[in-house]
C-alpha cells in the first residue's frame, strides 16, 4: 500500500513541476512578445468595430 502511494505522489509532484514550467513559459513569451500581441489584438479589434457598426 505504501507504494502505491509514493506513485501518487511522484505523479502529482511530476504534474506540479509541468504546471510551473507552462506557467514560466506563458510568462517568458508574454514579457517578450507583449507588446505585440497588444497591438495585434487592437489592430483586430478596430478592424471588427469597423466592419459592424
């Protein structure tokens, strides 16, 4: 039984380490390319406002 949930608990630890590496890699990309995704997002915008009034 005790290595059942050693297991458990390796899987969540491996599943915490993903979610942390995703998480720095959402936040690396957004400090570089944050500026332009903004831009990109208003330009679409404007254009959508400009088609329906």
């Amino acid at each position: 039984m005790n290595f059942l949930n050693s297991e458990k608990a390796q899987g969540l630890a491996e599943y915490a380490l993903i979610l942390v590496f995703v998480a720095l890699v959402v936040i690396l990309v957004l400090s570089l390319f944050g500026t332009n995704l903004e831009s990109l997002y208003n330009n679409a915008i404007g254009q959508i406002k400009a088609v329906i009034p």
